[in-house]
C-alpha cells in the first residue's frame, strides 16, 4: 500500500535561500537538457514528407537520452563548481523530468494520449526537487534532514502510521511557504478488505447544481469555492495589474494572489477528501462515470466544470478506496440520464428538464436520481464480470 503524506516546513532564513538556489539552479540545467533535445530533434528530423530518389542525408547525431544527459552531470560539476551543493538525487531528478516530459510529448502516456510541446521554465516555475531515497532516522519527531540543506523543523499534524517506509521525500515551495510530501509504502497491508461486501454498492452521478446525487437518494450541494472567492480573487488581480513590472510590490502583491488561488485550491481538495471518506464509510464499491473532463472544459460550462473539480475528487477517491482495501468502479456515461432505471426505456431529454418522466412505466424521480440507479445497476455487472475473471 503507497500513501503520500504532506506537512509544512519552516526553514530558517539560511535554509530558505538554500532551497531557492537550489530550485533556480535546477531550473537553469532544465532549461538546458530540455534545449538539448529539441536542437537534437530540429537538426535530426525531415522538413518535408518526401523526398528526390538521390539526397543528401546530414551526419545523425546521437539522440539525448536519460543516461547520457545523467552522466554529463558530472562533467557539470567540474565546469561549474556551485552545483556541487546540490545533493546529487536531487540533480539526478532533472533529466528523469525532461525524459518524461519529452516522451510524451512524441509517443504519449501509457494510453497513448500526447502532451503539448514542453516549454522552458521561466523564473518561479521550477517549484519541486525530491530526493530519490531516503532513511526513516532522518525524520524525527518534529525536525528532518534535508542533505545539503540542513536539520528543519517539520509541522507533523498527523503522525506516521506504524510499520509505513518513507520511499522519497519531495521538498515544494508555494504561495504560504515550503512543504515536504513523504511517499510512504508498507507491503504488508493487504489490498482487500478482509469483509469486503461487494453488494454494499452505490452509484453516483455527479453534477454542477449539485456536487453528486448518490442512488440512496443522498445528495451534496455543489460548494463552488471559485464562484464564492471571486470577489476577493478579483481584487488581488487588480492590485498586480496596477503595479509596475519588476517593482517589490508587484511581488507582493503576486504573492497575495497566491495565496488567495492556494486558500481556494485548498478549501476544495478539503472537501473532496470529506466526500469520499464519507462515501467509503457507507459503502464497499462506489460506481462513478468516467467523464470526458477534457472536452467539458472546452464549452461554456468550463469554468464550473473547473470549479467542482470531478477529475480531482475521482482520483482522490480511487486512491482512497484501493489504500482501504475498497473498489471505485468507472461506469460509460453514455445513456445513464436518459435511460429509464425502472424498465430501460430510454426517454430523450433537453440538459434543462430536471425531472425524468417515463411515459412507458409511469416513473417519476429526479433526473440527476435515475441516472445514479442505472450507474449503480452498470457498476454491479462490471463488479461482477471482474469477480469472475478472477
């Protein structure tokens, strides 16, 4: 079982501006191995589609990659000496970065979706460095060490659960401050739940008038932390509009803009996290759509698609389910609200009806209603098939 734990640091004045010469140096040899890979791939690929029977074809040069860009690290540090404070995981982290990066933006993720063409991180972007390994006596009670940094003292609200490794530990600067997050692992809990109930199931349909409408008939009101902030986010904005580029205050005031989109970023990953504890309190499997977030957020709805934050809340809840030994299963979205639940007569709807009326049953209930009881009845066949093919 892998978690991830967060908690906030507070370094001194020494330690602060270690981490942001270390954050600015990495983003300075980023910048750099990523410019190598584009040169290579500029000087090495064909301009045209076709080409004359006899050509002249230019001398390739031997492509970047994760090891040869690794191993010129250490030349690095004899070139520029400043880059031997830097602990040498952390270095190693930069080429594994623009590795990834690259890769998809050429070939794609492992469901072979492609990213945008990577951009150079201007001053501020590079935000994270991890080291790679790391030992549990480095984290004591309320100080860890940081190599190359120094002894810092740790805000730990939750402790460690007993028997959990700590893997990696990742150092991010933010609006209010710098941050370690811990990723734990313990092989010994086991990946289902002793008692699993497999038909201890719900299905929910999840919306903008409300966040979700469970198939219990439950529901939960859409927060809109945005739409509630945006008084405030709009002062903010103001105030860096009016100051002059460069200046001390336009600093501040980004930094109170920071804050202001962090406090939001914050108030509703928090209530995503009560959500789902909630639901896997009740439930053993819990039957969600798996929504097309990409291409919602391209109409006019984008903005409160963005604000109730689906595609977080259903990560959050898979990983919370698997960590406790629970099933979230994703269900084809495809029909669920024009279905009928009681007899399957599909009933065509306009998004503005909310009520859903089925002339061959005699059905009435909520819209929202009928479509978290057909995500339900998908969820419990799809759990059964994979029960089967066990």
């Amino acid at each position: 079982m892998k978690i991830s734990y967060q908690y906030k640091i507070e370094p001194n004045k020494e330690q602060s501006e270690k981490i942001d010469k270390t954050l600015e140096m990495l983003r300075y040899q980023y910048n750099y191995l990523l410019a190598q890979r584009f040169d290579w791939y500029e000087m090495n690929r064909c301009p045209i589609d076709r080409c004359p029977l006899i050509c002249h074809l230019p001398e390739l040069k031997e492509q970047p990659n994760y090891y040869n860009q690794k191993a010129s690290l250490v030349q690095l540090k004899i070139d520029r000496p400043w880059y031997k404070d830097i602990h040498s995981q952390v270095l190693q982290e930069v080429p594994k970065k623009v590795e990834i990066t690259f890769d998809r933006w050429l070939k794609g993720d492992v469901n072979g979706k492609k990213s945008g063409r990577p951009r150079f991180k201007s001053k501020g972007q590079y935000k994270t460095f991890t080291y790679s390994q790391f030992k549990r006596h480095h984290f004591v009670n309320n100080r860890i060490t940081l190599s190359k940094i120094g002894d810092v003292k740790v805000i730990v609200h939750r402790p460690i659960p007993d028997g959990f490794d700590i893997k990696t530990v990742s150092v991010t600067k933010k609006a209010d401050g710098y941050y370690v997050t811990l990723s734990l692992d313990d092989k010994t809990v086991p990946t289902i739940k002793p008692d699993f109930n497999p038909d201890n199931i719900v299905g929910i349909d999840v919306g903008l008038i409300d966040f979700y409408v469970a198939s219990d008939n439950t529901r939960i009101t859409a927060p809109k932390h945005l739409r509630r902030a945006e008084r405030k986010l709009k002062s903010a904005q103001r105030k860096v509009s009016r100051r002059k580029k460069g200046s001390n205050r336009r600093k501040k005031a980004i930094q109170i803009l920071g804050k202001q989109h962090k406090k939001v970023a914050d108030t509703r990953k928090d209530f995503h996290f009560k959500t789902a504890n909630n639901l896997l309190k009740k439930y053993d499997v819990v039957a969600a759509e798996k929504l097309n977030i990409k291409g919602l957020v391209k109409t006019r709805l984008a903005k409160s698609v963005n604000d109730a934050g689906w595609g977080q809340f259903i990560s959050i809840l898979s990983n919370k389910a698997e960590n406790a030994g629970l099933k979230v299963i994703a269900i084809n979205p495809n029909g669920t609200s024009q279905e009928c639940s009681s007899c399957g007569h599909k009933v065509k709807k306009l998004l503005s009806q909310r009520m859903h009326n089925c002339p061959n049953c005699k059905v009435t209930l909520c819209r929202d209603l009928n479509a978290s009881l057909n995500i339900k009845a998908r969820g419990t066949h799809a759990l059964k098939a994979q029960l089967m093919s066990l």
